[in-house]
C-alpha cells in the first residue's frame, strides 16, 4: 500500500473493500480482517475471495460495491473529507 502513488487513497480503496465485504458476508468484524485481501490496480480492485467487487473512484470519494451470489450488494462510501479521520490510525 505505501508503495502505491497515494498511500492515503490505497488505503481507503481497501478499507472501504474490506467494510462491504464483511457486512455482504455477514460476517462483520470478527473475521480477521489481515485475511481479507486484496490487489490494487489504478482501475480494478481484485481478490481471490468468494466475492465480485466494483469501485467507483471519483476525486472527493471512493464508493466500493461488494456483490457475492444469492446475496444482496453491499456499498461502502467513503468521502473524502473523512479521510483525515484515518491518519489518527
């Protein structure tokens, strides 16, 4: 992640992938959320999970869609000026 252009955006790209996975799944946080894993181009998100996903990236949001099949699609929003709530992490 620190390795991408934009650490802060790579990070809420994944965040926001991780977040619609765990509620698609219903699994929430208790899932070891390391093990959610993903690979980030500068267009696609891709995983190896049992899962679909769709990111939106615009300027001032990232907006990921996390769609498994005989379930509902989940989306994740995150603006950007949440973003500074992050670098307390």
């Amino acid at each position: 992640m620190l390795s991408q252009p934009d650490p802060d955006y790579a990070f809420i790209r994944l965040w926001t992938a991780k977040e619609s996975y765990v509620k698609a799944t219903g699994t929430g946080i208790g899932v070891p959320l390391q093990e959610v894993t993903f690979t980030l181009t500068e267009e696609r998100i891709r995983s190896r999970m049992d899962a679909g996903f769709t990111q939106l990236l615009l300027p001032e949001h990232v907006i990921t869609i996390c769609h498994k099949t005989g379930k509902g699609q989940v989306l994740t929003l995150c603006p950007k000026e949440e973003w500074i709530c992050w670098n307390w992490i």
